[in-house]
C-alpha cells in the first residue's frame, strides 16, 4: 500500500498520523494531529479516516 498523504492540522498546523484503533473497534482508523490531539471520527479502513480528515473545509481567511 502507498503512504496516504495528510494535510497539517487545521488547529495548530501539526502533522497528523492514522491510527488503528482496531483494538476497541475491529477495522477501524482516526487520524490525529501529533501535536494538539485533535483527532477526526472513526472510519472503517485508513483510506477513509485519510479521506475524512483531508476532505474538510478550509478557511478562506473570513
């Protein structure tokens, strides 16, 4: 599988990392800043918690 690519956090600017959070719910993933904690929901495969974490709105500046 190829590395998945995610933006910064959206909060502080930090890389972020999938985690398999298989442990508590088989096949799930989050993806979480390193730095601040902020994370996204839980997704069924690290495509998803990628998709989900990428797909957000960006602030225009407003």
């Amino acid at each position: 599988m190829s590395e998945l690519k995610l933006k910064k956090c959206p909060f502080c600017g930090g890389p972020a990392e999938i985690v398999d959070n298989s442990r508590y719910d088989p096949g799930t993933y989050f993806v979480g800043c390193l730095y601040c904690g902020a994370r996204s929901d839980y997704e069924h495969g690290e495509e998803n918690a990628a998709e989900l974490w990428n797909g957000r709105v960006e602030s225009n500046g407003d």
